[in-house]
C-alpha cells in the first residue's frame, strides 16, 4: 500500500494518444500526446485493484529479500582505518568466487566508499548483500605492468588503506613498502593480475591508470552475485563467517 511514510511525492506521466491506422499491416504512430503530472500524499485514496495486482508480487520479493543465506559471528564494521573487518569480508570472497573463473588472480581491489553498508551479527540476508552492494557491477580482471601495480600501491597508500585480498602492505609517510603480492615480495618489473570491478576499472575514484591495463577481461559475474554465492558456500560447507583482522594493511608512524 502506498502511504506518505513511503513516497512523499511520486510523479507520472498520463499520455493520451490518438492512432492512426496506416496499412493493413497495423502499423500504428502516435499523432498527439499529453502530460500531466500527480502528486501522490495523505490526500490520495488507496487504489484496491491497483495493490491486489502487486500484493503477491511484493510478497514474492521479500520473502526472496530476506532469506537467511548465512550468519556471522560478529558484526562486520567499516571504520575509516587501513583494514576494516567489512573490506577484508568483501575481499576475500570476492578473491574467492574470482579465482573459480580465472585461477590466475593474485590480488584484489575495492574501495572504503564502494561498500555501502555494514553486516549484523546473527543472520545475513539476501537483502544484506545488496545493501551492500546496490549497484550492477561487474567482476572484472586485470592484467597490469608492475609499474601500474605500483600506482595501485600510491593510491591504497594516498587514501590510508582501501579494501584489499591477496596483498599485504605496510604505509608509512603516505608511502607503500614491504609489499607481498600473493605471497611474493612486489617486483615492479614483473606483470599481475588484478580482480576488482567495472566501475573501478573504468577508472572511478582516481583510478585512471586502470585503463592502461595490458588485458582485460569481464568474468560474467556481479560483485552482488559474488558475495551470495560466497556466504551460501561457506553455509553449505557448515561455516559461518568469521571475518578477522590479519594486518594486511596497516601504517606504521615511527
């Protein structure tokens, strides 16, 4: 049922169009139209046959919405610091939905901003996720020079740390060092592969060197879909989600 503590204002056009018959092919134009536009307030009568048309549908969607995929042991926060619990969560089960396309991905990248919301502890919801994630982003692979992964490590250290998997760094005088990429010291000289998502990739959020990216490659998978599949995975193996710190990023002040 539409109420004020709803919408507050909704607009819509009305068009009324007169048709002509050209052929006898029914082919039809619109020869004239009109608009008009209808405030909807606490004035407006509820409109019966128009909410037992969309009452099943509604109910269809949040019982899909608030279906219980998972659970977390704790809640899962986004301070503004380095390593967050939510950016750690969001990346290594974006690592690890990626790596089951392209096997050769070694680390990720996301951005503080990008994760909209939190995670409760107790129960996660399909809702949860695309709160989390409300946009229709894709997963995206990257082949990047080191000297491009070397402008990733500037801008996660520039921004004091940024949600990242397969990495870990250390920043100091806004500086990255003793950087490890999927377990091996950073060689500049050696090539990487990079999962984030098409909005990044595309070069959002001072990420414009993404483009100069020697391969790029979509995998067919939404950010949203990821994080789905992922908690119903580890729900299907009996886990829960148990998202620790583990000092990927941290900035060191002496």
């Amino acid at each position: 049922m539409l109420s004020s503590k709803s919408y507050k204002y909704i607009s819509s056009a009305l068009f009324a169009a007169s048709v002509l018959l050209v052929s006898c092919n029914r082919h039809y134009s619109v020869s004239s139209n009109q608009y008009k536009q209808y405030p909807i307030d606490q004035q407006t009568s509820v409109d019966s046959s128009l909410v037992k048309y969309y009452l099943p549908y509604k109910k269809q969607l949040e019982a899909e919405m608030n279906r219980v995929i998972g659970k977390s042991d704790q809640e899962l926060t986004k301070p503004s610091v380095p390593e967050t619990l939510m950016g750690d969560f969001f990346s290594d089960a974006i690592l690890a939905e990626g790596l089951k396309a392209d096997p050769t991905i070694q680390f990720t990248l996301a951005t503080k901003g990008g994760l909209r919301t939190t995670f409760p502890k107790g129960n996660i919801t399909v809702n949860h996720a695309f709160e989390l994630m409300p946009f229709e982003n894709e997963l995206v692979v990257l082949k990047l020079s080191g000297a491009t992964v070397q402008k990733v490590l500037d801008f996660i250290a520039h921004s004091d740390g940024q949600p990242v998997a397969g990495i870990r760094m250390k920043i100091k005088d806004d500086k990255a060092y003793d950087v490890f990429i999927a377990g091996k010291p950073f060689d500049v000289s050696q090539n990487y592969t990079l999962l984030t998502y098409d909005y990044l990739a595309n070069g959002a959020e001072g990420l414009e060197f993404l483009s100069q990216a020697i391969e790029s490659k979509i995998i067919n998978k939404k950010v949203r879909e990821a994080i789905i599949d992922y908690i119903t995975d580890q729900t299907r193996a009996g886990k829960t989600i148990n998202t620790q710190l583990d000092g990927r990023v941290s900035i060191v002040n002496n």
